[in-house]
C-alpha cells in the first residue's frame, strides 16, 4: 500500500481541525465580496457543507455565480510570525441543496455532527445547505513548502485518513 504524501495528512488535519473559512464570492457587478463561513468535511463525499441563509450576500451571489473560493487558515499567534500560517485555498463549485431532499438531509447530518448547537438553525426556513464541490487547491504548509492540488490530490485529503 502506497503511503499519503506528508502534506496531504497535513492539509487533511487543517480542513479537519478548523471550523471557520473565509468564503469569496462575486456580486452581480462583478464585486468580490468575502464572508466568515462555518464548514463541515463531508468524507463520504469529499466535498465541503456550508449552511446559509437565503437573506446573506454571500448566497445571493453563489446562486448567480456557483463558482467560489474558501480559504481555510491556521490561527494566527498574537505577536507571532504570520507569513508562513499553514493555510489552503479551494477553488469550488457551490451546489445550493434544496431543503428536504435527500442530499440536503445528508448534508445536514455532516453538519450537524461538527456544529450540534446549531440544530434549531437547520429548520429555519430560509436557510440552505450548500455542498462545495472542490476542483483545485493552492496548499501553504510552512514556509517553503507550498503546492497546488488538483481534484483528485484534493478529494484524497477530503476523505478519511488512510
């Protein structure tokens, strides 16, 4: 059996340990616009879950333009070096889940299992779920140890540790 590229383990316990990523969408106008989102890893599907509200900019612009980006990044120190943060850029394609069916539902239990506290949230009505389908990556692991990623390296560290 073949071992996992190190940066793959790497990239796995980021998305894996993580909970916020900063969400970039495109207005109308052609505006970038960037938002503060939660996200579970589904590992069956190696894809992202994010939940919105259909009243967030960030949805609006998703059901206009699905393509997205998510940046997911350690935490920074107070005082320390930022530069070599261990972060990933993913470059997506969105799918706006409708509430009730089956794909919503799994998504909502992948969710669910990262974000319990948010349950009541999952039967608002105008909330969605949304499952980010990954196509490519840009990976900083460290300083000088960078890499981009295309979807199946990214859909390996989507999934479950070897």
């Amino acid at each position: 059996m073949a071992s996992e590229h190190r940066l793959t383990t790497t990239l796995r316990d980021l998305l894996n340990q993580q909970r916020t990523a900063a969400l970039g969408t495109v207005g109308a106008d052609g505006t970038p616009f960037v938002s503060l989102v939660p996200y579970a890893v589904d590992t069956r599907q190696r894809c992202l879950v994010i939940h919105v509200s259909g009243l967030a900019t960030h949805t609006g612009n998703l059901r206009r333009e699905p393509r997205v980006s998510l940046l997911v990044s350690e935490n920074a120190a107070a005082n320390g070096p930022v530069h070599a943060l261990p972060r990933v850029t993913l470059e997506a394609t969105a799918e706006l889940l409708a509430p009730g069916t089956a794909e919503a539902l799994a998504c909502r239990a992948v969710y669910l299992q990262r974000f319990p506290e948010t349950e009541p949230m999952t039967e608002l009505g105008d909330f969605r779920f949304v499952r980010l389908l990954v196509h490519a990556a840009r990976q900083v692991a460290g300083f000088g140890a960078a890499r981009s990623l295309d979807r199946e390296e990214v859909r390996s560290a989507l999934g479950p540790a070897p």
